[in-house]
C-alpha cells in the first residue's frame, strides 16, 4: 500500500488543534494530571482503568477521536504504525530516505519528512538528559590523574639484554612448595653477554665459564662481577666442556665424549689426562686429578700429562666426587640403587679415609656433591640429603629437581639450584644449618635467545667476594649473599 502523501513543511496536521509545541518532560513532570474523561469514556478508547495514554506526544488533555487511534483500520494508520503491526508489508521504494531530509542537508522543497520539527526526534535526547559517556567525567572538577593510568614505557626500563626474563621482586609465588626468604638475595655485577653456559668454577676474581658452541669447538671465558669477559685460549681442547674445577692456576675440565684434560696455565694450554676412560667428572686435588669414570671407577693421575691414570679402591662404585677448599677430594660409595655405603676421603698428601655412611640413605639423583670441611650433601628424587658437623644425615624434601648445589659457609648452609619443568626457572634454595629452606632467588630464560633455557648446570660460591655464581642455559648470573 502506497504512504499517505506527505505534508508541505509547516502545515498543520488536520487532526491535531495545535502545532506540537510546549511538551512536556519525558518523566511525565513532577505532579499526575487528573484526565477529566469518564470512565465509559476510557473504555471506549480502549484504555480502561491504569491505561497509558495511546499518543503522549502531544500532551494534550483534551478527548482524543477514536477514529484517530483505530490501530485497526489500515486506511488511517500512519506508515509509522503500518511497520509495526503488519511485520509481512512490503515497504519497497516508498522508504523514505532519511539522508535526503533537511538534517541531512537535502532541499526542503522536496517533499521530504522535516525529521526534527515535526517528529520532535532531534529534540527527545536532550530532554531526556541520556548521557552514553562518550564526552568523558561528566563533572566539571572531574580530572583524570596521571597516576590512575598504567605506565606505559613499564617496558623500556632498564637494559635487558644478558638478563634473565625473571624478576625476582615480582616473584610472589612459591613454585617449589618452599616460602620466600624475608630478605633474598639481590642480583649483583654488571650483565655478561654469554650464550648458555655448561659448566662454571670459581678463579680469581672472577668464574671460569664453559659455554656451548655451536660448531663443537670448546669455548672458555673468564668473567668478573663488573662485565669483563675474557676469552680462553683453551689450546688443544676440543668439544663441549661438561664439567670444570680450577685450584691455584689448575684447571680440569670434561668435554662430552667422556675425555678428561688439565692445564697447568690458567687454561692457555690443554692435555688429555687419564686416556682409555670414559670420564663424567673431574675434581683437583694437589697435584693431581681426580677423574669419576661412567662405571663408578675413580681414577688419578698427574695434571701436566706426564704419568699414567691408575684406578683407586674405595670399596664400591663411586656416585659423585667433589674437591674441597684444603686441597683434597671428597667420593661418596653408593650400591646398585645408588644409596650411599660410605665416604672416601683423600687428603692433600694423599692419605685416604674411609667411613661408612649411616643409612639407609636416600639413592642419589645426579652425580653431583657438595662438599666443606665435614659437611657433605647430595641430591635426591625431590631434594636433598646432608650431613652438618654432628655427622648425622638428614634429608629435605620439596618440589622439582635438584640440579646443581653448594655449601656457602663452614657451618652447612647449602644453596641448592632446583629447576622446574613446569615454568622452565630454576629457584635457589637456602637451606640453613637449622634445616629451614627458603627460596632466595630465581632464573628465567634470557629473551634475547632463542634456545636459551632457565635450567642450571652448576652453582659455587665465591667465598671472599661474598657471591654465588650459577650458570645454565640463561647464561651466567651471580647473587649477593644475604
């Protein structure tokens, strides 16, 4: 059905008295207007008692025609209405478009619907007073502070390059079941820029580092607490440095084909020692080195190459070996579960001393010990054994795995690195002398590599500068001891 024809602009509607002019507010106002019509009156109207007013925009009290608001006669419904209540019209071309009305900027003269004026559209928003916020505070004194908002270079703090992505002030959680300490240990020294580090010893002023290279050749660098790195010449070593221990400008290391070599200056220059084994660690003592086999054998020989490996009975497999700070070395017997049986100690003079261990002991996980004076500690499935000054050995449980460990004073406070497979960080255990572990620091991979990782290979302590270096796949860091 074609639309009613349409109204000159400012023509009023015959059915209506008035132009719509004076409306009253969208709430209905402040006080109800008693409506003067009869009840019979409203029924005919089809309002009734508590009806609405079928047309509130004119604000009008007088009676409205019932042939006016006939909804159901379709030859004086409004197109307005004919949308509403016949859903199936089709309105076709006869829609009026709404862009080519005078708010639009179309011509006034073209017969179409002065939308403002006379469907009061334009004006009902702002009588309603809606406020979609779009405008921001809606108070004059309604300021928003710079403090309520995030920084946004949070980012670009500080230089990341050689650090580990983990924070540990940020670190609130407890990933291994162990609490924070009050007080953990702060990150110290200038950032080194090392890949991933496979093996870490105490020299110097500084580490002696083992890095991993990606052409298989052997790398070593010696690194200080203010940045300095330092190549190694490393002559005649070849392959990937597993294991390392340096004593007074000695230094020994494993690569991974199970050879062991020693240098007697600073690393400058390396000679296969102990050949025809195959050889998982190293520790010096004296004069000479100290070799653990793959079998549990332990074997010596001279440091500058000059003599022959010779095995030493100890009575069993050895499962881990550790030199300590008078010049000797420490191996740990274990059976075939890898409990420990004994100890066996060699003296700088070359004394040795056997014990047996007071067990049952947990098996040993890694071939890792730590050892100083008396105190002796290993790790196990999910922590770590240790024995203090009263010889009595006592075993400590959390999660993750121990990978790495080490004595930090004369008493048996023991750091132990613990890696978790869950979140790829190590966390630093601090396991005092009265037996109370807490977490003092923790290691992420580095962003800047791609194949770095968060595991430790190795912890020591550097006693006269008062550090713990670790190294792992993040590279190399050291903390302040706390």
């Amino acid at each position: 059905m074609p639309a009613p024809p349409l109204r000159p602009r400012g023509e009023l509607d015959p059915k209506l008295d008035e132009p719509l002019e004076d409306l009253p507010p969208m709430d209905g106002g402040a006080e109800d207007v008693e409506d003067p019509r009869t009840e019979e009156e409203l029924e005919e109207a089809g309002e009734g008692e508590g009806g609405l007013p079928l047309d509130d925009a004119t604000a009008e009290q007088d009676p409205v025609d019932p042939a006016d608001v006939d909804v159901d006669d379709p030859q004086e419904s409004g197109w307005l209405n004919e949308l509403a209540d016949n859903p199936d019209l089709d309105v076709g071309p006869d829609v009026i478009d709404l862009d080519q009305s005078p708010a639009a900027g179309g011509d006034d003269a073209d017969g179409s619907v002065p939308v403002e004026e006379d469907l009061g559209l334009g004006e009902g928003v702002a009588a309603g007073g809606l406020d979609a916020g779009e405008e921001g505070p809606v108070d004059e004194d309604e300021e928003l502070r710079d403090e309520d908002l995030p920084s946004l270079d949070a980012d670009d703090e500080g230089d990341f390059e050689g650090e580990a992505l983990l924070d540990d002030r940020f670190a609130a959680d407890e990933p291994l079941g162990v609490g924070w300490a009050a007080v953990p240990w702060p990150r110290v020294g200038a950032p080194v820029q090392l890949p991933a580090a496979t093996a870490i010893a105490c020299a110097g002023r500084g580490a002696l580092v083992a890095v991993r290279s990606e052409s298989g050749a052997a790398e070593l660098h010696h690194v200080d607490l203010e940045g300095t790195r330092s190549p190694v010449a490393a002559v005649g070593l070849t392959g990937d440095v597993r294991s390392v221990s340096v004593s007074a400008g000695r230094v020994a290391v494993v690569t991974a084909d199970g050879q062991a070599y020693g240098s007697t200056d600073d690393g400058a220059h390396f000679v296969p020692l102990a050949k025809g084994v195959t050889a998982v660690d190293v520790a010096i003592g004296s004069q000479v080195l100290w070799t653990l086999t793959r079998a549990g054998g332990l074997w010596r020989a001279p440091l500058d190459g000059g003599g022959v490996a010779t095995p030493l009975t100890v009575g069993g497999a050895v499962g881990a070996v550790a030199g300590d700070l008078t010049g000797g070395v420490t191996a740990v017997t274990v059976d075939a579960a890898r409990r420990p049986t004994g100890v066996v100690r060699v003296a700088a003079d070359g004394t040795v001393d056997r014990e047996p261990a007071q067990g049952p002991l947990e098996p040993m996980g890694a071939a890792r010990l730590a050892v100083r004076d008396r105190c002796i500690a290993y790790p196990t499935a999910g922590g770590v054994v240790r024995r203090t000054g009263d010889a009595q050995w006592r075993s400590f449980k959390w999660e993750g795995r121990v990978t790495a460990l080490t004595f930090v004073d004369d008493e048996g406070t023991l750091v132990a690195a613990t890696y978790s497979d869950a979140d790829d960080t190590t966390a630093l255990v601090r396991l005092d002398v009265s037996g109370r572990a807490s977490l003092v620091a923790r290691i992420g991979a580095v962003q800047e590599h791609l194949d770095s990782d968060g595991r430790a290979v190795a912890v020591v302590s550097d006693d006269p500068r008062g550090v713990v270096w670790v190294a792992g796949g993040f590279g190399v860091a050291a903390f302040a001891l706390r």
